[in-house]
C-alpha cells in the first residue's frame, strides 16, 4: 500500500502584499528579475495549457508592505481598497 504525498500549504508570493504590485516595480512592470530579491521558481500552466514559469518571491528589496489582513485591505493616498473576495 502506498502512503499519499503529504499536502503542503504553498508558499505566497511577498508580492501580495506590496505596493509596488501593480506597475510599481521591474517584475511588476516589465516581468524582469529585481536584483537582490530571492524566490522559488515556479511552472504553471494556463487553463488552455500552456506552460510558463513563474515565481514566488521570498525576499526583495524593493518590498514595501501595504496591505494589512493578510493582504485582504490596501492603503493608497487616503483610500481603503477591500478585496472582492471579502464581505464589507
């Protein structure tokens, strides 16, 4: 009888939870590497499967935390943005 892999919670991405996420930073931006920054590449597959690599950012130097609650509510000049995903 074989034993089932172990399921392992997956590791996010530092990127969630930065302000620079969204155009603010060379990986954001333009999809190039960040120097100083450590991550864990990934493959993915889209839904039509085609494959790319990806990646989860562990560490970076341009990291600047803007969300608090897990990433569910983001500062930006004086407004709150709430996630679609939560109840308001």
């Amino acid at each position: 009888m074989s034993e089932e892999p172990k399921k392992t919670k997956p590791k996010i991405s530092l990127c969630w939870d930065c302000s620079n996420a969204t155009g603010g930073c060379r990986w954001s931006m333009y999809l190039k590497p960040v120097p100083g920054w450590h991550i864990i590449p990934t493959k993915k597959t889209t839904y039509d499967g085609r494959n790319y690599t990806s990646c989860i950012v562990l560490e970076c130097p341009e990291f600047n935390r803007d969300a608090v609650g897990g990433g569910m509510k983001r500062y930006k000049d004086g407004e709150v943005y709430v996630s679609m995903s939560k109840d308001t």
